[in-house]
C-alpha cells in the first residue's frame, strides 16, 4: 500500500531524512520507533506532501505521489493524526468531528461508538478538553475522512496510562476493521502491542527493521535505538 524509496528531506539546507526507505501492506499496522529530533516526523511529512523529499519516492497503491500537493494526497486516502492534535480550539466536538468528513464506511455514529465520551462533549469547545480526549478528537476527525491508510504521530505524548491503554484498544480495533497505519512512536509498550512490524529510525536513517515479536526479545536493541532499559 505504501513504499518509501530512498527518501532525502531536508528543511533548507538541513538534510533530516537519509536514503530512508520502508514498506507498509494493506491491512498492516507498522511502527515507526525511535527518540526525539531522529526525523519520525519529517518522514510523515515527506509522505504527506507536506515536506517532500528532494530526492527518492514515494508510492501509494503503487501510484508516484513524491510531488503530489498535500490535499491531494488527502483524497487519495490517506489522512494524518499530528503530533501535537491541532484540534480547532473555537469549535465544539462535533465541528471538529464533521469537518473533513467524506466517503463512505466511517460515520458520525460509528465514530461515537468508538469513541462515546466525544458524543458525552459534542457541544463542548474543543480547548476545554482534556488532553487524551482531544487526542481521541483528532483520531475521529481523521476517521471521518475514510482513509485507507492513517498516519498517526506520537499518539501517546502527554497522555496518562489509562488513556493510552484506551487510545492502544482503539488502535486495535481499527486493525481489526482492516484499516492501515503507520504508526509513529516513542511509547515501545504501546507500538509493540499493536504493530505488525517496526522501522526504527536513527539519526535521519533506519537503523534497524524487525518483526515486533524481534524487538520484544531484543533489549539491547531498545535501549541502544529506543532509550528503553530493563
């Protein structure tokens, strides 16, 4: 479903991404580990449109979209939760929730079920929520657009355990629906129980590629690329 081949990005004349390059299949969940300032989020980026790569490519169901703008990447089917949620602060949960709604399949009760605390706050402005359910309103606006594959950025950041472990369940149940994602992280519990396979990115460049039951057994591996110590 997608391939990146032999990304170079750069912000200026600073190269982030090295000749990365990473698979992902449809119906496939795949983790993106590594610290903070490795490049997790300029490789979303690249594949978003947002920051194309200068050199390389990037395929999605085997169409070329490494110059594609961004919002036409968007109705090919791919949307992204950001690291940060970039919520619309002044507009109630259902605002946010109906904004970029599209397509078929994903519904706004659909999303309720998933997420029914959201329907509990659908009046509510997005800035008077807390920050795991602002992170579960930026995960249903991004459903409601139908994708076929989500990109989802740090998930995790800032978030209790309880509501990770509910964001994690999500994940799951997503999976199960037969949805794609490529999931950026730097939460290992969180990736390992979800992901099918890892890329773990250093310094701009993979660094290491493994099945999730690989890295589970792997502590040194963790603690060198990932920061994790047992």
């Amino acid at each position: 479903m997608l391939e990146v081949i032999g990304a170079d990005t750069f912000y200026g004349e600073s190269q982030i991404l090295w000749g990365v390059s990473l698979k992902l299949n449809a119906g496939q969940i795949v983790a993106l580990l590594g610290r903070n300032g490795m490049g997790k989020t300029t490789l979303v980026r690249s594949i978003m449109g947002l920051t194309p790569p200068r050199r390389g490519t990037i395929r999605f169901e085997e169409r070329d979209i490494t110059n594609v703008p961004a919002h036409r990447i968007a109705r090919m089917g791919l949307a992204l939760v950001p690291q940060g949620r970039h919520i619309f602060p002044s507009l109630s949960v259902r605002e946010n929730v109906v904004f970029g709604m599209r397509g078929k399949g994903f519904s706004e009760d659909t999303i309720y079920s998933y997420f029914p605390v959201l329907k509990m706050r659908a009046r509510h402005k997005g800035n008077h929520l807390s920050g795991g359910e602002q992170q579960m309103l930026a995960i249903a606006r991004a459903l409601l657009s139908n994708p076929k594959l989500l990109l989802m950025d740090e998930p995790s950041e800032g978030l209790a355990p309880i509501v990770i472990q509910t964001i994690g369940d999500i994940i799951l149940k997503l999976k199960e629906e037969g949805l794609s994602i490529l999931l950026v992280e730097q939460n290992v519990p969180l990736a390992l129980k979800v992901s099918d396979y890892v890329y773990i990115l250093h310094n701009g460049r993979i660094a290491h590629q493994c099945t999730k039951a690989e890295l589970e057994g792997d502590t040194k591996l963790q603690s060198e690329y990932i920061g994790v110590s047992k």
